[in-house]
C-alpha cells in the first residue's frame, strides 16, 4: 500500500529545474530525473557503459521502496550475475536493510542439498582456496538462516546475503557450459541456487532436489525476497528419495518462521 504519492509530471519538471540551478558538482540529467521519478508507464534506459544505469535503476528502486512499495512487489533483473552483485550491494548499504523483531516473522525454508562428490564438483576447490577440510565448509555453509535480498538473472535465482567471509570464493575463470538446475554454488561473496539449467561460473558445492522455480506450480517461485533460506545436508540416498517425492508432487518444503 502506497504511503506516499508519485511524483506528478510538473513536480518532476521542477525537480530538473531544482538540480540545474543546483550547485552541486555532479548534476543529474533530466532524462535520469524523469527515469527515476515516472510511473504508470514501461521505461527504457539506454545508454552507454559507466554512464550511471545502475545508479539510476537503485535510486528508482529507493524511490518506490519509499513510496509503500514492498520490496515483495518487485521483480529486479540484471542481464549478468556480477552487475546483480553490484546492484545489491548498492542497495544493501542504502537501505542497510535489517529484519527487525518487531515485524512480522520472516520465513525460513530448510532446503536439502547433498554437498560434494557429482554434486558438488567444486567442494575440494572451495575447501583448498579457504584453507578448511571440506566439512567445515559444509557446516559453515550450512549454519546460517540467508536473507533473499533480490531475485533475478534468471526466473527464482536467488541473491542470499549472508555467506560466511571465510568461504568467500572467486568464480571459476572458465565458466561452465551448463549448470544444472537446483546447483547450490558461490561467485565471490555470494551463494544461491541455480533454478534451470544454464551456463554459469558460480563454484558448485552442493545439489538440492527441491525445485525453486517451476512453471507448472500455482506460485511458480518457491520463496520470495525478504524470505530466508537455511540449507540443510543430507545424504545421497535422502536425496533421492526426496527428489523422487519432488518429482511425484508430494514433497512439502519445511517453512519455520524465523524468531519462534
């Protein structure tokens, strides 16, 4: 629900005559004023690397999120998963964004994965590159409740925050052709789930049987942002079993609530 109203079409044209009478050092041009304050209408921004698309696209999400938009009502997508990093790091630091315990408890999902071995091929390099047994990766891994900031990149991709400083791992220099789907990987300060089959350079760590995006489902996406994800190990024979419940409909994710 709306809190505060959109800017009108005049109050815009003030707000550019208000910055190009401004003193400030960099101005913003009017073209980006009118992208950041419009509504009611698709808008198209083209322009040319390092011209501030990206500062552009933040701001009109800030702009919105002020206005009584819930960050649950918006879909954020990038054309590459390094310019969605960047993007939610902007964001984070603007809205340093924190799940107070006066709000409504968050969900939680538990999702199965199976770490290492075929299902996660990368689990060795992320265990060399962190000077830890793999093991302590995976209960590194595995001990935290990840904020979804955003979704994006591709229908249900995930962008978790909260991964542990100690696993943080660069993405492979050769990106993989295919990553199957349900991969549970890290590119640099990040972890997520791969919901399709797709290219990728994300390290794989693990596999979850749990499908988070499915365009048969009523809701196709399994969770939303300002959700939270816990992954949970388990065994290969539990892994398959689950995902044979998955593929005959009768797999329930466990949702907590988190706080109780």
């Amino acid at each position: 629900m709306l809190t505060k109203a959109f800017l009108s079409p005049t109050e815009i044209k003030e707000r550019i005559a208000q910055e190009a009478a401004s003193d400030k050092e960099r101005k913003l041009t009017p073209e980006q004023i009118e992208a950041i304050y419009s509504n009611g209408s698709n808008i198209l921004v083209s322009a040319s690397a390092g011209s501030g698309k990206t500062f552009v696209m933040v701001e009109r999400i800030l702009d919105m999120i002020g206005r009584g938009v819930g960050i649950d009502q918006l879909f954020i997508s990038t054309f590459t998963v390094k310019a969605a990093g960047e993007l939610k790091e902007r964001l984070e630091k603007l809205l340093k964004l924190e799940v107070s315990q006066e709000t409504a408890p968050s969900r939680i999902f538990d999702i199965p994965v199976c770490y290492g071995g075929e299902y996660g091929p990368d689990l060795e390099n992320i265990a060399m590159h962190a000077n830890l047994s793999t093991q302590e990766v995976i209960d590194i891994h595995s001990s935290e409740d990840y904020l979804i900031y955003m979704l994006g990149f591709l229908p249900g991709f995930s962008y978790l925050g909260g991964l542990d400083k100690r696993i943080h791992t660069p993405r492979l220099a050769n990106p993989r052709i295919k990553i199957p789907a349900g991969s549970v990987g890290i590119g640099g300060s990040q972890t997520g789930i791969y919901p399709l089959d797709s290219p990728g350079g994300w390290q794989l760590l693990g596999l979850t049987p749990v499908k988070t995006y499915d365009p048969n489902r009523e809701i196709p996406i399994l969770f939303e942002a300002g959700d939270y994800i816990h992954f949970v190990p388990v065994t290969e024979k539990d892994f398959l079993e689950i995902k044979e419940q998955v593929n005959q409909g009768t797999y329930e994710c466990v949702i907590r609530q988190k706080g109780v």
